[in-house]
C-alpha cells in the first residue's frame, strides 16, 4: 500500500477512504500538475483502485476543488485567529503575517496545490474559492486600514500594499523546504517585519516575537 503524507488540514473528511484519496490527490497534484495527474496516480498513491475513488468523488477536479476549499478555509482562519486580541495594528500585523507563513510553510505540499492549481477549477468551484481568497485579503486590508487610521501605519495604497504582503506569504509554498536553511517560524518572523515596512511602521525591524 502506498503511504501518504498526513495534513491535519483534512482531519475532518470522512470516511477515512476519501480522506486518503484528498492526500493521494495532494502528492499527485504536488509532484506532477493537475492536468498531467490521473485518477490511477492519485487512487495508487491511496492505495485504493481506480474505481474506488468515484465511490467518493465524481470526478478529479472535485477532488481538486475539495482540496482548495479545505485549504482556503484553514488559511482564513489562521489569519482570523491570528489578529484577535493583539495589543495594537503593527502585532496585530505581525502575527497575522508570522500564522500565514507558517501555514504556507509547514503545508507546503498542500498549499502549492491549493494556491496554484486554481486554474483547473470549473467555473462555479472557481468563484467559491475566490470568495474565500477575498476574505483573506479582508483580513489583512482591515488591518492596515485600522493602522492607518490609528496612525501607526503610512500607506499611499492600502489595497495594494494588503495584495502585496499576501503575494509574500503564499510564494513560501513555492520555494519553501524542510531541509532549507531557515524554519516556518525563523520565515515568519522574516516576513512579519518585511510587512511592517511595507506599511510604513516606524518600529519595523523590531517585529514582535
């Protein structure tokens, strides 16, 4: 039986047979590209056959589109777990941006298909997905529109600046690997203070840790 790395991100598919064909279809999806992956790749790497995969899903691109649900909807909530209770606008920043890299860090098998397959997504299952890529950006627009008001930030283009730090953080799942030379945490601690400079935040280079 071919064995699949786990994601916790996916701890709440049921039952385990479509759970492990989500993380067969991750590697696949990963290792060779949506287009260029077939259902025989992605069953094997489950260990299951071919046949058993439509049992759960009708077709690949619904398992690519279950992917990119689960994945958007674990990466809003780290963003909007990450900015509650934070003393001021530049932690509520920094922690914002350190939880968004380490998420695109430490999934990042599972995040490059979630923020590069997006294309292979029917039309419907596309505007899904988009309507939660735009809650993140949300997320972090509302942040820097607070500093801003708040003083502590100085921003010419909030929108811009706000899809600039998110771009930052969702390349990490690109690049990024575990025998690389800087941790998830050394990465976002990185970033956070790239991020505080972007806003225009006077103590950046001192971001919080």
């Amino acid at each position: 039986m071919t064995t699949v790395e786990t994601d916790e991100s996916f701890g709440g598919v049921t039952p385990d047979a479509a759970r492990r064909l989500l993380l067969g279809a991750v590697q696949a999806f990963a290792e060779r590209g949506f287009h260029a992956t077939t259902t025989r790749d992605i069953a094997g790497r489950a260990g299951m056959s071919p046949a058993a995969l439509y049992i759960h899903y009708k077709t690949k691109e619904e398992l690519l589109f279950h992917i990119s649900r689960v994945g958007h909807e674990r990466s809003v909530a780290v963003l909007e777990e990450a900015v509650e209770g934070a003393a001021d606008c530049a932690e509520r920043l920094a922690r914002a941006v350190r939880a968004f890299v380490r998420w695109h860090a430490g999934h990042h098998t599972t995040a490059r298909v979630v923020q590069y397959e997006l294309a292979a997504l029917e039309p419907e299952h596309y505007q899904r997905i988009v309507v939660l890529r735009r809650r993140s950006e949300e997320i972090l627009r509302g942040v820097l529109e607070d500093g801003v008001a708040a003083g502590e930030f100085d921003i010419c283009d909030i929108r811009g600046t706000a899809l600039a730090v998110m771009s930052l953080c969702i390349d990490v799942a690109r690049w990024f690997s575990p025998e690389g030379r800087r941790t998830p945490d050394e990465i976002g601690a990185l970033y956070a203070d790239l991020a505080l400079r972007m806003a225009g935040h006077r103590g950046a280079g001192q971001a919080r840790r």
